[in-house]
C-alpha cells in the first residue's frame, strides 16, 4: 500500500513473508528515508511486528495516498 505524509513523502507498506515467517516492510520512495533503529537514514526496514510498524508509520505521519483513487490511476 502507498502511504504518504504532509511534508510530500511517500513510501510503501507491504506485508511480506522472510524466513518462513510474516513480517512488514516499510519502504521509501524516491528521495524518501526511512529511519532505523539508532535514527541510521536507509531506504528500507522491516518490523516483526504489524503493530511497530504501524506505530512508526503514525509517528512520522503517514497516511493512505488517495491520490491514486482520486485521480483514475487505479480503477
């Protein structure tokens, strides 16, 4: 799922499955950071748990891009 914040970043929210188990991959988009664990800049991270990730995506102000409906992009 695309989410997006008000400062005009974007990342994806995928869940996935790593070895054997299921995790949850935040992802950045273009010129978009994610923050690690000590605040390291990456393009990616991946939470054990749905609730951290949804955590971390609430804290930093991520929300559903509705752009893509709004816009015809996706029927």
């Amino acid at each position: 799922m695309r989410m997006a914040n008000d400062k005009g970043e974007a990342v994806y929210y995928n869940g996935v499955t790593k070895h054997g188990k299921f995790q949850w991959v935040i992802k950045g988009i273009g010129s978009t950071v994610v923050l690690g664990r000590d605040r390291q800049r990456r393009k990616s991270r991946t939470f054990t748990q749905e609730m951290q990730a949804e955590r971390y995506l609430a804290r930093h102000g991520f929300h559903p891009d509705n752009t893509l409906f709004s816009t015809g992009k996706i029927n």
